[in-house]
C-alpha cells in the first residue's frame, strides 16, 4: 500500500474505505467511458431478468406458421427457423450468462479468498506450498482445462462452471494473499493486535473488510472472460446443451442461415460483445478507481 | 542461472501434474474403451483379452507409469474411433493447417501490433493513441466466432472475395488468419505499448535526447532495442492464444487441423486422441509460459523465484 495513506490509517482504522468511495466518485467523474458502460450492462441484466417473465412466449416456442420473421410488433426482433421468438430467447441466454458468470465467481471468491486468505495470513510453509500450487494452476491452459473437464463431466452447465471455476480460482488467491500479507504490516492492524483484538476480529474487521474491494474488482474483471470462454464451448457443442438457448447455442444454430437470415446471427453476436465490451469497461474502470496497483495500465 | 535451473525443475513439475490429469480425464471419462474398441461384440473372453492388452485390469498407478513411459517415447496408442490407426499418425497429420494458421496470424500481428503500439506509446492522445487502445481493448472483448461471422457475412457471403470454409489454396486463409489475428494483434499491441512506455521515462533515453540525437535514432537505438524483449518474449504467449482459438476456427472454417481433430474427438470419446492433444497442447503452453519468465528475468533482474 502507499506509504502517505499509513498515517492517516492510524489515526481512523476505517480511512482506507472511505477514501476508496471518494475515489469512486471521483474516477466517475473523470473516467467518461465508466458511466455508460455501467448502464448498458445493467440494462442488460435487467432485461435478461424480466424478458424472460413479461414475453408472452416460452423460448422453445415454435410457429412454423412465422419462420424467419424481420422485427414486427408481435416479434420484436423477429423469428428463427421454427418461427421462436428471438429475443424470448437473447434473453434466456443472458439469463444463462448471468447464471454462469455469477455463480463462477462466487465459487472462485469462495476457493480463491479462502485459501489466499489463509495463505497470506497464516505465511510459512503453507503459504509457499499453496501458492506453488497456484503457479502450476495458472500453468495451465484455461480452455484446454474446460475441454477436458467437458469430457469427463460431460458436456453441459455444470462441467462449464466447474471448469471456470477451477481455472479462475489461482488468480483470485494471489490477489487476496498479496493484500492481507501488506495489511498485516499495517499501522492500524498492529495497533489493533496490541489493543489486544482477538484473532477473528482482526481478521474480520480490519484484513476481509479491506480486502473486499479488490475481490470486487478482481470479480468483475473475471466475469468478462468467464461468459466468453461459455459462449464459446456452447458454440462448440460442449457447452450448455440444445434446447436451451445459450448465446453460444444461439449463434451456432443461426450460422447455416447467415446468407438469407443474418439477422439471426449477428443480433446475438452484438449483444454478446457488447455485454464483454461493458464489462471491461466496467471493470477496468473499477480497477483503476479501486486498485491503486493497476493505475497508469494501458 | 540458479533462477532459470529452479524455473526449469517447476516447469517439469507442472508438466508432470498435468499428464496426471490428462491421464484421469481420461480414464474417468465415461464410457468404457473396451466396449467402445469392440463395439457390438458381446464376448466376455475377447473382452477380457482386449482389457489385459490395454492393461486396464492393472491398478491405475501403474496404469500411468504405463501411459507417462509410451507418452515420453511417442508413443500414444490407438485411436478409438478409428481402429488400427495411430494417435501419432492422426496428431501428425492434423498438425500442419493449425501451426501454420497460427505462424501466420502471430507474423502479422507482430507485423501490424508492433509498429502500432510504438506509435501510439510515442504520441500519446494521438488518433494512433486512441486506435491502439480501440484494437487493444475491442480484440480482448471480440470473441472469436463473434468476428468470424461478422467477416463470413461480408467478405464471403457478401462480396465474395474469398472462400467462406473449406481448405486447400493460399485463398482459405484469409478469413481464418484474419479471425485468429484479433486476440494476439490487441495482445501484442498493448504490450508494446506499454513496453514502449516503461523505457521512454529512463535517464539514458532523455540523455540520447539531450545530446542532440534526431528523435528516430533515439527511438531505434535506444528506446526499442530495450522495449523489444518484452514483445518477443509475448510473442510465444500469442502463439498459444493462436492455438487454442484453432478450436474454433477450424470447426466454423473446416479446416482439417488439430482443433476441430480435439473437438470431433471429444464428441467421438476418443479419448487417447483427446489425451494426446492435451497433452501437446499442455507440453506448448507450459514451455512458453517458461520461456516467457526466463524473458522477463533476463528484462529485469529483480525477478525472481518466490
């Protein structure tokens, strides 16, 4: 951390917090791509949640009668080739999406914070092995990881998150472990221990509580990635399965029609990038506002 | 010295470990090989056989030793799917189309990354600045079937410039370089970019500066020949990113290569081919990954082994 914040840390232990929400604003203020970025994706979010219970069709829904449709009022983005409704459907994949990429991280601030937590707080001999154990894990190619894991799992949702998750957590750890190690060394951390706070309070109250900012930025810069590597085994067929509309799932289907119905594919194609595209925007912007180690990053 | 030889032991390590799990993935996958070897016949004498030759009636440490000893002379057996050939065979022969895409997507992304990301560090907030930063951040965010749909729809389907799939003439590569491109050009930009941008504020750079040097002969003596290490050593990271997205590309293009090989293997639970692309694939990454922290220990001397 820097070196002109610990006299201040010592004086109110809750400073560092404090300033991080003045730094929020600021870098609202000053960062101009943040702010938009923020609102397409919770639109989006938005969307993806409510779609699904106001439409009045179910995304496997076929009327053979309306194949391939153009944007009508009935269908506002048009048909597909059994005449579902598409975007009942864009919707149900941004569902899965949010699924996908929420539960992940979770599970990855759930494994990744709890051994990286450990590792830098306890130090010594299991600080070095977990964290060699991290190394070899990010050794390790993240798709490759989730084709093999689809294999064995078999193809579907739960060898995805499991696969993501298991890929991600290394990174995670390491964030959380570098932290705590410099937050042990802390003014406001050493006087607490000799105010004599207990060991849970310590680490509740004054490591966790000034982790949790840069776990919230390490979350959003995984998301991004996380719906990206789904699409991408969805697109592949070894993903989320048919007939549940993934936006990978939707994307592959609409291909053979690319000449005569572009529509079709290129409507999923932009939401999806522009979901990724907003959520590193999101991200970067956090980082840069939260993290005071990625400042000045290109 | 002491730091490449630990780097090495730890590489080794990794490698170790990730045969262990190429080796599990594939003797947990479901299905069993015997069955899927004999197919219809339903002969438990034959079937005994066929397990004592494969050796699956041993316990599963052997089974490894069994599997790591071939892997490490070459020898990866049998395919599943198509009996009597050779994993090695099939790897072989799908290996041409990929490596070469990703030789040449990984060329010209150094090609256009380089001279674009020293542009754009040299004049910062210059329309270079903002399309180095578009190309950076839009490759990160593009995925890969994402673009190769936007291109098939203009440039094949469109225009019919080039071949929308298929694979044979200098004219298939086009649309499949053009998507591998995206990620390792956005990589390799950025990094010089920064790169460039570490160098520029060193003492020796305002020094050439000071005592008069045209600003080019600062740039290509001074500032890119230590900027330099960084891309190259990033070069072998793009070559992998080239390689994964050939599972991809190849299955959208069909291109006879080892990504759509991987991928009509896992759907076909031919599992000694899935074995041996992962562990090629495993064997590639981990070596550039070595590669690149020898490179940046050589770059910057207070790296070194936690």
């Amino acid at each position: 951390m820097t070196a002109e914040a610990a006299p201040l840390a010592a004086v109110a232990p809750m400073a560092p917090a404090a300033a991080r929400a003045g730094r929020l604003r600021r870098a609202l203020r000053r960062d101009r791509t943040l702010l938009p970025a923020a609102v397409i994706l919770g639109l989006i979010v938005v969307a993806s949640l409510l779609l699904p219970v106001v439409s009045p069709y179910r995304y496997d829904q076929q009327s053979l009668d309306h194949t391939f449709e153009g944007p009508t009022a009935r269908h506002w983005l048009g048909t597909d080739q059994y005449g579902r409704d598409l975007l009942t459907r864009l919707a149900h994949g941004g569902r899965i999406s949010l699924v996908v990429g929420v539960v992940t991280v979770l599970a990855e601030i759930l494994l990744g914070g709890l051994l990286g937590g450990i590792a830098g707080y306890a130090g010594g001999v299991l600080d070095e092995w977990l964290m060699r154990l991290t190394d070899m894990m990010l050794a390790f190619p993240a798709l490759l990881l989730a084709l093999l894991l689809a294999a064995m799992l078999g193809p579907g949702v739960t060898a995805v998150v499991v696969a993501l998750a298991l890929a991600g957590w290394p990174a995670m750890a390491r964030t959380v472990r570098g932290e705590i190690l410099a937050l042990k060394q802390r003014e406001f951390v050493v006087a607490a221990r000799a105010g004599g706070a207990s060991a849970s309070r310590v680490l509740l109250r004054h490591l966790v509580l000034n982790t949790v900012h840069l776990i919230v930025v390490r979350a959003t810069l995984d998301i991004g990635p996380i719906i990206l590597t789904e699409a991408t085994l969805s697109f592949l067929g070894l993903g989320v399965q048919r007939p549940t509309p993934s936006w990978g799932v939707l994307i592959a289907d609409s291909f053979q029609y690319l000449q005569s119905a572009p529509a079709l594919a290129i409507i999923p194609c932009l939401t999806l990038s522009i979901t990724i595209l907003a959520l590193n925007f999101v991200g970067e912007g956090l980082a840069e506002a939260l993290d005071p180690s990625v400042r000045g990053a290109p | 010295m002491r730091f490449a030889v630990r780097r090495l032991g730890f590489t080794l390590a990794v490698l170790v470990a990730s045969s262990v799990v190429v080796f599990v993935v594939g003797r947990l996958a479901p299905g069993d090989p015997v069955q899927l070897l004999l197919g219809d016949v339903r002969d438990p004498v034959t079937e005994a056989r066929v397990r004592r030759e494969l050796g699956l009636d041993r316990p599963l440490w052997a089974q490894y030793l069994r599997f790591a000893g071939r892997a490490l002379r070459g020898d990866l057996g049998e395919s599943y799917a198509n009996p009597g050939r050779s994993v090695n065979r099939m790897v072989a022969e799908a290996l041409p189309p990929t490596a070469r895409l990703a030789g040449a997507a990984v060329g010209l992304a150094l090609l256009l990354g380089v001279p674009l990301g020293i542009l754009s560090a040299v004049r910062r907030a210059a329309a270079t600045d903002v399309l180095a930063r578009l190309v950076a951040l839009g490759g990160m965010s593009l995925p890969s079937f994402v673009a190769a749909v936007l291109l098939i729809r203009w440039l094949a389907l469109g225009w019919h410039v080039v071949p929308s799939s298929g694979w044979g003439d200098l004219r298939h590569y086009v649309l499949p370089v053009l998507v591998l491109l995206v990620q390792p050009l956005a990589y390799i930009t950025r990094v010089t970019r920064a790169g460039v941008l570490r160098v520029l504020p060193e003492d020796y750079v305002r020094t050439a500066h000071g005592k008069g040097l045209p600003p080019w002969q600062v740039l290509s003596r001074h500032v890119l020949p230590n900027a330099a290490i960084s891309v190259i050593t990033i070069a072998g990271l793009a070559f992998s990113y080239a390689l994964t997205g050939a599972f991809v590309v190849e299955t959208i293009f069909r291109i006879p290569g080892l990504g759509q090989a991987a991928v009509g293997a896992l759907f076909l639970r031919d599992y000694p081919m899935v074995q041996a692309v992962g562990l090629l694939y495993a064997a590639i990454f981990i070596g550039m990954n070595f590669l690149v922290d020898l490179g940046y220990a050589l770059i910057d001397p207070r790296i070194r082994y936690r």
